[in-house]
C-alpha cells in the first residue's frame, strides 16, 4: 500500500509543483496599471488539484515548494512570495479539507467559493500591513491604501480566484480519471489497495 501511494503521490505532485513554478512566471497579466505587482497567474490551478487529489497537505507543501523556487527571481525581496504563500493558503485549504470529507462536486464548489472570500480578505491584510508597506517604505504617506484595497486587491483577487477554480474545475474531471486509472493498475500490479 504504501509503495502504491508514494509512487504515484511523488510523481504527480513532482509533475504538479513543476507546473505550478512555470506557471507562477508565464504567463502573468497585469490587471492594475497602478499596482504592477499584481499579476493574473494560473499557479494555483495545479497546486488545487494536487489538493484535491491528495489533500490540504499535498497542496500546501506544493504551495511553499513554488514560492521558494520564486524567491530565485523575486522582484520584492521574497515579500511578494511570502504574501503569496499566506493567500495560496488561504485559497487553497477550504476546499481541499471540505473534499477530503465530501468527495463531490457541491462540496468542492463550495469549499472553492469560501476559499476566494478568503483568499481576498488575507490578500487585502498582506496588502495593507505587508506588502505596500515593504515596497513604497516611505512613499506609503502619500499612498491611497483604501482605493488600492478596494479598487485593485479586492477585484483582482476575485478575478485571480475565479479563473483558477473555473481552470480547475474544468481539467479535474479528466485528471481524476488518470488516477484513477494509475491506482487500478498499481493494485493489479501489487495487490495493494488505497484504504
């Protein structure tokens, strides 16, 4: 059992985490000519399948791998990703522990929907007390946090949780099928069966 599990655990998050790095640098949209930090990426679709296929843990340890692998080229001193590891946790932990319990499309809905309201209530904390102050230091006086928060943060987060759960929901299907068929063949092949 357990080699049936590390076998194909290690190579799809291995293959998931690879995406997800490539992902995090092309493409990326900026959405907010004032705030050029904020850039549309799909890094979280593989991260949310890795979750989804494995659990919170596997999607959160692909999580810290990408960032750390984009600190090699951060543009904010390695702010941006720690920021980015606090959102991606926030996004990526409600569906992946409701689906554990619930292995259905209401509850991965569901789980993916609180996910994006929560993503963007950290985004806009990281924001506020982390991010912009890092980057403008003491330009920040003159700063208009409250129409950056609720003009940029707020709409771009949305949008950023929108389209990689809609990207998700739309390749998990054929994905779980691939598992699938890997765990099949493993139990052929072993005996062994995933409790």
């Amino acid at each position: 059992m357990k080699k049936r599990i590390s076998t194909t655990y290690l190579c799809y998050v291995a293959l998931m985490v690879a995406l997800s790095t490539i992902l995090s640098y092309f493409p990326e949209i900026p959405l907010a000519f004032f705030a050029p930090w904020l850039k549309l990426d799909f890094s979280f679709v593989p991260m949310l399948l890795i979750g989804f296929s494995f659990g919170p843990g596997a999607s959160i340890l692909a999580l810290v791998i990408t960032n750390i692998v984009h600190l090699l080229g951060s543009t904010t001193g390695g702010v941006g990703e720690l920021a980015n590891t606090f959102v991606g946790a926030a996004y990526l932990l409600p569906p992946t522990l409701i689906y554990v319990r619930r292995r259905n499309k209401k509850a991965a809905i569901i789980g993916t929907a609180i996910g994006a309201l929560l993503m963007v209530a950290i985004a806009m904390l990281t924001n506020k007390y982390l991010l912009v102050p890092a980057l403008l230091g003491e330009k920040i006086a003159s700063f208009d946090m409250t129409g950056y928060l609720v003009a940029g943060v707020l709409p771009f987060n949305l949008v950023k949780g929108f389209m990689n759960s809609l990207i998700t929901f739309l390749l998990y299907k054929h994905l779980s099928r691939f598992i699938k068929e890997i765990n099949r063949k493993e139990y052929a092949r072993t005996g062994n069966r995933n409790s």
